[in-house]
C-alpha cells in the first residue's frame, strides 16, 4: 500500500458507505466523517484568549484551507468540509469523463486566489483509473498549489497507482479501496456513478 494513502477507519463512515454502495439508496449524506479525518493534520498555533472567567491559551488553524471538488460528483462532499472547516474556500473544477476512451475531459476551472499558501483538499469521490484526480492535481499545481491533499470515498489499486506514480507528493485519503476495475473502468463493487447517486441522474 502506498506509503501516501490513508484508508479511514471511521465508524460513521463504515455506515454511510455501506448506505452508498445500496442499490435501493438515494441521495446518501456521507459526508462529514471523512471531512473530520482528512483535516485532522491542519497545523495549529498557540492563541490567547479571554474566557469568561479567565485568560488561558487555547489553539487555532494556522493555515489556510481551500476545497476543490471535483465537478459534479465532488459538490457532494463540500457541505461536509465546509461544515467543519466554515472558514475554507471553495474554488471548481469541471471535468466529464469520455465513455469510450476512459480518460477526462476538462470543461470549467474556477479557483480563489493564494492556492500557494493554502492547504488544498482536492474532493473527487471516485479514484478509479485516476486520470481524473491526475490531472485536476496537475492543473492545482499548474495554478500555484502546493500542499494538496487528494479525498476519495472509493478507490481502486489502479487509480490510486496513477496518483501515486504522478503526484507522490498528494496524500489521498479514502474510506475504501476496492477489489479494481471493470472492462468500462468502473470500480468494483464500486457505488455506480457517483453524480448520479448523489444528485440524480439529469
């Protein structure tokens, strides 16, 4: 297993996907418990504050935080970074995958500013053959990034290979690694369509 990736053991989390992966569910929320382990290594300062009965020294976030899901699957996992981390930015990357060669497309970028100071959580549900999540790091890279951070809920051994192969530097963090891919290069068991299951199909 690559020495970059971080398999969550999460209670919560266990739930939730195994809710996601059912056939019979819709529009899971799955969300928050991920969010709660990847931004467990965010760096803290020491910080004076004035209680209501006292001084004591408490600690803040030091740095930073910047969300980039992964259009439109990725949008799914905001809200539960977001309602951790209130403060982060929120910047967009629209990339649609071609069914016949398997690899992605890119069609929208939107990002904020200062991705070179930032810590930059890159949210894209599904690492399947990675070429996704290869480029939308290449392009975060391209943009100024420098310490991102790659969120999955399922991955497969190819696409975390691809990562690791391109980017050795991306910590991915995922809440299951599956068995691999199918002749479509769908992850097996896999969820389906990720978009799909949690926004419905258009």
């Amino acid at each position: 297993m690559a020495p970059q990736l971080t398999v969550v053991q999460h209670a919560v989390l266990a739930d939730r996907l195994t809710v996601l992966r059912d056939r019979n569910t819709s529009f899971p929320d799955f969300r928050h418990a991920l969010a709660v382990e990847a931004a467990r290594g965010l760096h803290l300062s020491e910080s004076e504050i004035e209680t209501p009965l006292e001084s004591t020294r408490g600690a803040r976030l030091s740095e930073q935080v910047v969300v980039v899901p992964v259009l439109r699957a990725g949008l799914g996992m905001v809200d539960g970074f977001l309602r951790l981390l209130p403060d982060a930015r929120v910047g967009h990357i629209g990339m649609a995958r071609d069914e016949t060669a398997h690899t992605p497309v890119d069609y929208y970028s939107r990002l904020p500013s200062g991705l070179d100071e930032a810590r930059v959580f890159l949210l894209d549900p599904m690492l399947a053959t990675g070429g996704s999540a290869v480029n939308a790091l290449q392009h975060l890279k391209g943009a100024g990034a420098r310490r991102l951070e790659l969120v999955c809920l399922v991955s497969a051994p190819e696409g975390i290979q691809a990562v690791v192969e391109h980017h050795p530097d991306v910590k991915i963090w995922t809440a299951a690694v599956d068995r691999g891919l199918d002749e479509n290069a769908y992850i097996r068991p896999g969820l389906g369509d990720a978009g799909d299951r949690v926004f419905g199909t258009l």
